[in-house]
C-alpha cells in the first residue's frame, strides 16, 4: 500500500467516524425537534399532513380562524468530493451540506391583488431608488420601516387605512423576520425551532396581525 493509499485510508476512516458522531447527533436533535412539534400541534388543534420530502415535517390547521402551516423544510446542498482509496473513487457522502428551516404560513384573503409588505433593507432601499414599486402610505413610520407593493397602488392605498397600518408597527416591526406575500403571511427562519415557547411567540404574532390586519375568515361549515 502507498503512502497515499494510506493517508486516503486514514482520511477516509476519520471522516466516517465523524461522520457517525454528526448521524448520532443529528437524530437525537431530531427527535427532539419532533417531539416539541408534536406537543404545540398538539396545544394548538394542528393536525400532521405529509411532507413532501423524507425528513420534512408538516403541522396544518387554524390560528384565529385563518388557515395556518406549520413545516419544517430541509434543502440538501452540494456534495463538496471524492476521496481515492486503493484506486477507487468515493463519493464523500457526509460532506453534503443540508439547510434546514423553519416556516410558518398563515392565508387570507380579501386584499388587494399583489399586496406583498415586507421590511425595508438596504438592497430593497437600492432597488427602491432605481424604479422598484415601493407604494406610499403616508404613515412616516410604515413608508419608513416597509416595502409595499400591489397591482393597483390606489386600491392598496385605500387598504392601508390609519388600522391597518398600526398593525403593522406593532406585529410586523418586531424581532421575528414576518412578511406579507401573496395574501399569505409568511414567517421563515433557518434551523428549527425547538421549544415550545418561540414557535408560540411566532404564532401569536402571526395570529394577532392577521385579526387586525384582514377580513375576518369566513364562519366554518
């Protein structure tokens, strides 16, 4: 065997065995992970769907009436190699790299066509001052801390009454990266939440916005 030989047999073993210590850990995290998922479904009337990918998982149901996702979604990245032992080539399956999030989806309906808020940010101010929609409220604060777009800007300038936009300071300004897309509040976030207390706080704030903001839902059958 060939000093190269060798050193591939010595990287190849130490990245199996790290390889094992990251499987190991990652399944207790994610029992873990589904366990406090299963307890606030559980609290808050969810029921489990079927995730479209092996390891996703998916909560649906109610939250104040609107309808209301809850899922974890995992996208897996690039493989980073080969690892050469005896003139074989191996695939470097443990340098896959997977991101994993977290979001929270709430649908309603009865606004205007388009209406997509989401926070102002440094790229959006740039995209703002080269041409992009960015409709006025008239509220110093909202045209300040949003980006608010629509089909029909006097529609939604009708929309965003004095309410409505301090529904959005208080619900959409906080620490929890929430916005508006589509006629569906949508809350994302790397990693999984894994206590009952944040995806409780998420919730709320998503479910409180969604009373002040929107039509009430229609009355169930």
């Amino acid at each position: 065997m060939s000093e190269e030989d060798i050193f591939n047999a010595i990287l190849f073993t130490a990245a199996l065995i790290a390889t094992i210590i990251m499987v190991t850990k990652g399944l207790t995290r994610d029992r873990r992970v589904r366990k406090v998922w299963r307890d606030f479904a559980a609290m808050k009337g969810l029921d489990a769907g079927t995730a479209k990918n092996s390891g996703d998982i998916l909560y649906s149901g109610k939250n104040r009436g609107f309808p209301f996702v809850l899922e974890r979604v995992t996208q897996r990245g690039k493989q980073l190699g080969n690892v050469h032992f005896l003139g074989e080539k191996i695939p470097m399956r443990a340098g896959d790299t997977f991101h994993t999030y977290t979001r929270m989806r709430l649908s309603m309906s009865g606004l205007p066509a388009g209406l997509s808020i989401s926070r102002e940010t440094i790229g959006r101010k740039i995209a703002t001052a080269v041409g992009a929609q960015d409709i006025r409220t008239g509220d110093p604060e909202v045209d300040g801390s949003f980006v608010i777009k629509g089909k029909d800007p006097a529609e939604v300038g009708r929309f965003l009454n004095s309410e409505r936009c301090n529904a959005l300071k208080v619900y959409l300004r906080g620490r929890e990266e929430i916005g508006l897309r589509n006629n569906e509040l949508l809350y994302e976030r790397k990693n999984s939440i894994e206590n009952i207390s944040e995806l409780s706080r998420v919730y709320m704030r998503m479910g409180e916005f969604a009373a002040a903001f929107a039509p009430a839902p229609p009355p169930e059958d």
